[in-house]
C-alpha cells in the first residue's frame, strides 16, 4: 500500500498524506507546502508516508 501512496504522493501529494493520516495537520500543511512549491510539497508527502 505504501507503493500507491507514494506514486499519489508524486503525482499529488495532498492525496498520498491524505491516504495516510487524514484530514489532519500535515494535510493542510502539505496543502500549503503544494500550493508555495510543488516540490516541497512531494518532499513532504514523501516524509509523511515513510516516517510511520
């Protein structure tokens, strides 16, 4: 499963963290991180799935 969640997390990141935790903090904040920076916002999501 984590195979999917980070191909979404490349392609969207918002939807890999959300596939992850939820509507939580690192949702939006990943929102945030996209919207500032595609790649911040992979390199988030990327952390986010590996990190549990």
């Amino acid at each position: 499963m984590d195979v999917i969640r980070i191909l979404f997390a490349i392609i969207l990141p918002p939807v890999g963290v959300f596939l992850q935790v939820g509507l939580g903090l690192h949702f939006w904040l990943n929102i945030l991180l996209t919207l500032c920076g595609y790649i911040p916002g992979i390199i988030h999501a990327i952390w986010v799935i590996l990190r549990k």
